[in-house]
C-alpha cells in the first residue's frame, strides 16, 4: 500500500483503488441487504393481512347472504315475530358488528394493497441502485 508523490500530491497505487472499491461494495451491498430484507418483511406482513382481511369479508358475505335467505322465508305474518331472531342471527352476532367489521376489512384491504404496491415499487427502485453500483 504505498503511495507515490507526484508534484507534491499522493496518488493511490492500484491495490488502494481496489481495496477502496470492495470497502464501497460491501458497504452497499450491507445496505442494499438490509433495505432488501426489510422491504420483503413489509411485504409478507401486508400480505398476510389481506388474506386475513379477505377472509373476514368473505365470512360476513357469508353471514349477510344466511340473512337475506331468512328475509325470503318469511311471509308479512312472520315478520314481526322473526324480528329479533333477525337481529342477532346464526352464532350471535349483530347485523351491525358485521357491517362495522367489513367496512374496517375492507379499508384495510385497502391500506394492504398500497402498502404492497408502495413496497414493490421500493424494491424495483433498489434494484435498479443495485445494478448502478456493480
């Protein structure tokens, strides 16, 4: 590793440029890396919640369409009679729990897929500052 004046100034040799490339390489490789792993991170755990969110809409369809088949059963004699039966039906829940928790599910559906598409757009953009380095 020496070094070689020149006018006064010193001038790498060879082996410093190249010791001085791999120290860059490896540092943006270590950064490349951890912005990598933490955009997959966010990634998966946004698609986890959409499945998980998918789910509880496709549930409270579920629910509403077991409503609407009890709606059609009824004459205008039974309505009256059915009424709360209506009101809190299958396994206990409210018509308005049910309604409250699809609208948040499908908010968070939502907020899921900006987030994946916000995420992937990261990625491509590192991908392309990746190639830039190397």
């Amino acid at each position: 590793m020496e070094q070689k004046e020149n006018r006064g100034e010193y001038v790498k040799s060879p082996v410093q440029d190249v010791e001085s490339r791999i120290l860059e390489l490896e540092t943006s490789l270590l950064y490349f890396s951890k912005a990598h792993s933490e955009i997959l991170h966010n990634l998966n755990s946004s698609s986890h919640k959409l499945l998980s969110y998918s789910y509880i809409l496709g549930r409270n369809i579920d629910y509403f369409e077991h409503l609407i088949n009890m709606y059609q059963e009824l004459s205008s004699k039974e309505v009256d009679s059915k009424i709360k039966e209506i009101k809190h039906f299958k396994d206990g829940v409210t018509i308005e729990s049910i309604k409250k928790l699809s609208i948040e599910a499908v908010n968070s559906i939502e907020f899921s897929v900006k987030q994946i598409h916000k995420d992937s757009n990261e990625l491509h953009l590192l991908s392309r500052e990746i190639s830039k380095v190397i």
